[in-house]
C-alpha cells in the first residue's frame, strides 16, 4: 500500500484516476468515501461536506449513508444544530432506510450527551423504540432512557431500567453497558456510593469539554477499583478521549493496549484492539492498522467490532 502523507496529494491522485481510467461506480463510491475520511481527519468539515453532497448527485441511490456522514461530520465538529438539521432531514427523507434509525440514536444522544437536555434526550429515545421497534438501535435507545433517569438523579427507575436491558437484549453491548451501571448503583450506600458518584462527574466533565479532568477522574477510579466491573470500561474510556476528542492517536493507543493487558477478558477488549487499528490508521502506519484489524477478527470474531473490521475489507 502506498503511503500518502498529504491529503492535498491524495485529491490530485483520485483526479487524475477518475479522469484517465474507466473505473467502475463501486470504486468511485469508495473514493468519495475515502477522501471525505481524509478531510474529515484534517478536520477540514466543510470540504468533507461539500464531497459527500458532490457524491449524493452523482449516487442518488447511496443518499441516505452520505446524508448520515454529513450529519456524523457536523456532531464531529460540535455543530449540534446542523447536525440535528442533517439527521431530522434523512428520517424525513427516508424513513425506511438502514441509516434512519442509527440518525434518530444521534439525535437522542446530542440532547442527551452534549446539551444535557434530558426530557428531550428521552423523547428521542422513545421515539427510535416506538419508530423502529426491531431495529438493533432500541437496546442502546433504553440504556439511553435509563442513563437519563441517572442524570436526572432517579437512581431507582435507572436501576430498573439497566435490569430489563440485561435480561431483554442480551449480546447486544448495551446489556455490558447496563451491568457496569447496575455494579455501579447497587454498591453504593442508598443508590448514592462513591464509584457511581465518580462515573457520573467523568460524564459531567466530559460534557463541559474538561478532557483531562475526565480523564483524571478515570484513572481514580481505575486505581481505587481497579477489579470492579467498572475498571476495564472506564479505562477504554480513557483511550476514547485520546482518540476522539484529543486527537493524541500514539497515547490512545497506549491506553487501549492497557485494556488488553489487564482486561484481556472484558467486553472493551474487541473494542480496543479495533480502535488500536484507527489510531494506526490515522497516523498512516497502514501495515500496523491492518494487523490490528486482522486480530479484531481471528480473536474476537462474534463481535461488533470484528462486523466494522469486515466492513473494511
């Protein structure tokens, strides 16, 4: 594989490849899409955008995956308005598409997550349940109900809500999320003990954008807990930011290679190694990424991850 340093030279690239070779449609859709990754990494939205809008003229049929990307590039870039814009438009558009249950999820976790709107985080969960009932999106839809019952304080009707994800969607990694809750609530004094404590402030410091304060109360409860349920998630969590909000890729990695070392049995661990190869991935060490990925599928081949490696191929 040839190693681009530059998306500038990237772009020339596929120009001059669509412009000289009689390629096929499905190749040209892959481009779009891999160029737009490209911008997106650089953080250049705009043009990510405008390419993705370009790609809606010329594959009308694939309208509904752009409009989500469009939508995913606007949450990325903290446009929580346009990317609510973008995501109400593909439900309108196509309520039946694939796409249109994973926009409306979106929705309930901007409200939810990044402007701390609880009643409408709710509402919008509600709807994805009451929209898409058999979609794969409604067990993560109740986590989210039962998460805006913690958030608001309700630690009773949260617990409650945490038991019925585990006894209704086993398997599906909301029930894995809904156990590290459920640890969390019934260890404590009265609904109200320290670990929980600490795992809501890490929630509210993320919110507020105060990266390494979140990640400070991580690694407290790593090491004040460190064989709790909660551990291994809370330390995934740590490469998370990394990764995602911090844009350092090289100490994402070293903290998802800590989940492997010491929670090499946890649910987090697919998820790591997967995350390992998209730090890889974006600092263009194309040969270590395609390791990691190979490893998400030999070891950990039932997954969700392994199902985002398969997509890559």
């Amino acid at each position: 594989m040839i190693l681009v340093k530059r998306g500038f030279w990237i772009s020339i690239l596929l120009c001059l490849f669509f412009v000289s070779s009689p390629i096929w449609a499905e190749r040209e859709l892959r481009a779009y899409k891999f160029l737009g990754e490209i911008y997106q990494k650089q953080e250049k939205y705009q043009k990510a955008i405008i390419l993705y809008q370009k790609a809606i003229k010329k594959f009308p049929e694939e309208t509904s995956k752009f409009q989500y990307l469009i939508g995913e590039i606007y949450r990325e870039a903290k446009d929580f308005s346009q990317a609510l814009e973008a995501f109400r438009k593909l439900i309108k558009s196509y309520p039946e598409s694939e796409e249109a249950p994973r926009a409306q999820l979106a929705i309930a976790r901007i409200y939810g997550y990044r402007l701390g709107d609880y009643e409408k985080a709710f509402n919008e969960y509600q709807r994805l349940i009451d929209m898409y009932p058999q979609s794969r999106q409604v067990a993560d839809a109740s986590l989210g109900i039962g998460e805006c019952y913690e958030y608001k304080g309700d630690y009773k009707k949260a617990l409650a809500k945490y038991r019925e994800i585990i006894e209704r969607y086993p398997r599906s990694g909301a029930d894995y999320d809904a156990g590290l809750k459920v640890d969390a609530v019934t260890k404590g004094d009265d609904y109200k003990g320290v670990p929980l404590k600490l795992y809501t402030l890490e929630y509210k410091l993320w919110k507020e954008s105060r990266y390494q304060e979140s990640i400070g109360v991580c690694r407290e409860i790593v090491s004040r807990y460190p064989k709790s349920h909660l551990a291994s998630s809370v330390q995934y969590y740590i490469g998370w930011i990394y990764q995602f909000e911090l844009k350092n890729h090289k100490q994402a990695i070293k903290e998802y290679q800590r989940v492997l070392e010491k929670y090499s049995k946890s649910h987090r661990a697919s998820f790591a190694q997967y995350r390992i190869g998209e730090c890889y991935k974006d600092l263009e060490r194309y040969d270590l990424a395609d390791e990691a990925f190979e490893k998400v599928l030999k070891e950990y081949p039932a997954t969700r991850p392994a199902r985002w490696a398969r997509w890559r191929q």
